[in-house]
C-alpha cells in the first residue's frame, strides 16, 4: 500500500478508521464496555483500527514493525486528532517487548498470514503458532484475542490467493504449494491461511481453546456487521440490514466490491445453506484466555 502523507488524501482503506468503528461496535456488544481495556493492536499500519479504539479504550498500544513509515504517519494522525491514550511503538511479533500479561485485548487483524515471511527458515505455521502462544502470554488472565483472517477455502482464492497472488495454492497440500509457487515465482509459498477447521487446530495447539468464530460480512477488511458462524438466521437478516446500514458512500462502495449483488447472494446462499464454515470469505475469531 502506498503511503499517504495526509489523512485528507487517504481512500477508505488506508484510512481505516470507519472499519475500525465497525469493530469497536462488535467488541462492546460482545464483550461490554470497553472504557477500561488496555489494547494492544498489532500491525496497526496507518493507525485507523487504533484510533477507533482509543475513543473507546482506556488506552491502546498501537505496534508496527516492517513498515516504519507507516507508523509515522499513524504517529501524525494522532497529533493531529489530538489522541493522547495510544503509544505507538516499533515492535517485532517474533520478540513482544511486553511483560506477560500486560493486556485486556489483542487485535490480529489480517496479520497472521504475513507472519510465515517474517524468518524465510521456519515453517510458516510454526511461526504462527509461535505468535499465538506469545499473544496468550501478553493478555490478562481473563483477556480476549480478536483475531481476523481470510478463510482458505473461500472459491475465489481457487482462481487467485489474495496473498501471494498466485491460483491454487490455497487448495492444495501446503508442499505442493510451495513446488507450485517455485516453480512460477522462484519463491516458496509461506502466506498461510486456513479453513474453519484448521484455524481451530491452530488456536487449539496454542492454548486458545475457548474460542468463537463469526462471519464478516462481506469480510473483515470492510465489514458492516460481524455475526456469530452458528446462527443462520441471524446471519440471513444480516444480509438484508446491509441496505438500511449507516457508511459513508465510499465504505458502502468497497463493501460491494466489483460483484455487488452478486457477492450478497453468494453470502445469503451459503448462510441459508448452512455453509459458511466452509465457504465464507474470512473469519473472525473472539479467543478467550481463560480455560
């Protein structure tokens, strides 16, 4: 992503600041008020997930690392909104500069799958679950890891993996995919995602074993409302609130995306179905410390 020196020119992506309220809005309803939670925001790039944060959290630690430049922009953006509860800091995923148990809240949001290219001599998922278990380490006994992340078996990421950019990888086994990729790219194939059931043994081999999963519609980069996996019915009415929601006209255009009605009956289809653990776009994922 380039990076925009001012708010005024940023899209609504780089912003990020009205995904972030979507957030915020199903973090209280499901956790309550959040005007005492210490957050840690992980990846927080250009800072609009931390922003909507702070005007909620009693404080919020908003940490970057392979991209200095964006966390001085985000740095910028909260002199200029006069933020003073978030402490920006460079910090690396494989080395947490925190003590343990430092927080109420960890967000995860569309970083997990970068974590395999951060040590090119270890396998991705070891990596990742390296960082889960250190992320359980960093929260209070009682604390919440909100975790974000594509869903591998997703039917457009047979054509293209939103990540490396290549068809197929996805859907084969992890060492075809890595001869696969070779072979076009000269490059292993290390941005791992996973499906339902894979994203549940990897939160369980890390100790997360208290765990919810909800869908974003349509997905966790823009979502509107974000919807326990197991309620069919509710995720069916989500379908249909989408057109009295509240966006701007911007965050409304990039939640159709190119397909519009149709990605909104492709979600309706698999909600009434009952297939969404299977073939929804991304998954969110509430993770309890507690046992």
């Amino acid at each position: 992503m380039e990076v925009i020196e001012s708010e005024r020119g940023m899209s609504v992506d780089q912003s990020g600041i009205e995904r972030g309220f979507q957030m915020v809005r199903f973090l209280e309803k499901e956790l309550g008020d959040l005007d005492t939670k210490t957050v840690l925001d992980i990846g927080c790039g250009l800072g609009g997930i931390t922003i909507a944060l702070a005007s909620r959290c009693k404080f919020v630690v908003s940490m970057d690392y392979d991209i200095a430049k964006r966390l001085s922009v985000c740095k910028r953006r909260l002199r200029e909104r006069g933020v003073t509860n978030v402490f920006p800091v460079c910090g690396n995923c494989l080395q947490f500069p925190f003590s343990h148990e430092r927080f109420d809240l960890i967000i995860l949001n569309g970083v997990m799958e970068w974590l395999g290219i951060s040590d090119m001599t270890r396998n991705p998922r070891a990596i990742q679950q390296e960082v889960l278990q250190s992320v359980r380490a960093l929260l209070k006994s009682d604390g919440v890891l909100y975790l974000a992340i594509e869903n591998r078996y997703y039917p457009a990421n047979f054509i293209v993996d939103p990540h490396a950019k290549l068809p197929i990888v996805d859907y084969l086994p992890r060492k075809c995919a890595d001869i696969f990729s070779y072979l076009i790219t000269s490059k292993p194939y290390r941005t791992y995602i996973y499906s339902f059931w894979g994203l549940s043994r990897i939160l369980s081999k890390a100790s997360f074993r208290k765990r919810s999963f909800y869908v974003p519609l349509t997905n966790y980069m823009f979502p509107y409302e974000i919807v326990n996996i197991e309620d069919r019915k509710q995720l069916v009415q989500a379908i249909y609130r989408f057109r009295s929601g509240r966006f701007s006209a911007e965050y409304r255009t990039a939640i159709k995306g190119r397909t519009g009605r149709v990605k909104f009956f492709y979600f309706y289809l698999i909600a009434w179905l009952g297939l969404s653990k299977l073939l929804t776009h991304s998954f969110v994922v509430l993770c309890r410390k507690s046992h």
